[in-house]
C-alpha cells in the first residue's frame, strides 16, 4: 500500500491486529498493494517533513502468493461485500429484536414517559 497517498487507513487494535486500507476502497488487494495507476492517488501534504516517533504504522505482513495475479482477489472481495450487504438487513433486525425483549415490561407497555417540567 502507498502509505504516503491521503486516502490510506491504518488502524491498530488492542490484540495486535492491523488493518490497513484504502478509504475509497480502491485497492482490492489491501494491505499488499495499490493499483498501479489508481485515479486517486493524492500525495499527503500535511506530513510531507515530519519526522515519526513510536506511532508508526507497523510493517504489511508479507505478501501471500497469487496476490497481484489476475482479477480474482478483487472480483472474490466484491462478492464477498455482496454477501455481507444482502446479510445486513436480517442481522439489524436481529439486533432491534434482542434490544426490544431486553426493556423491562413497564418500557415496552408504555414507552417513555415524559415527565411536565424536564427538559431532555
């Protein structure tokens, strides 16, 4: 990945775990590589002389093989998105569902009862 392009995300996670990616979702093969002529690639200005400390994003983890070989990673991760879009929905609903039978029973009859003189 080009580290140096403003759209480029890197966040680190308590159990180690990095993620690194392009924030308009240009780059199929996240974290490895960008494509090489992507149409957005913006160099960043703000740390163009800054020097860094210990915050330094951590090194990509070495490259699988096959990755960069055909179209395949970026056409498997599109279905992939697709699976996870048509799933969305059900699993919101799940979720309401769970929250709905978790509110006591007073907070279900009556919902919220506001109170004359209090303000939110």
């Amino acid at each position: 990945m080009r580290v140096e392009c403003k759209h480029f995300e890197s966040r680190s996670y308590p159990n180690g775990e990095t993620v690194r990616k392009c924030h308009l979702d240009l780059a199929p093969e996240a974290p490895w590589r960008c494509p090489d002529a992507c149409p957005r690639f913006e160099r960043r200005l703000a740390d163009a002389a800054w020097s860094y400390g210990s915050l330094v994003t951590p090194p990509t983890p070495p490259e699988p093989p096959g990755v960069g070989v055909g179209e395949g990673v970026g056409a498997l991760l599109d279905e992939a998105e697709a699976i996870l879009n048509a799933v969305g929905p059900t699993v919101l609903a799940e979720v309401e569902a769970e929250r709905a039978r978790s509110r006591p029973w007073w907070r279900r009859a009556f919902g919220r009862v506001r109170r004359p003189g209090r303000r939110r």
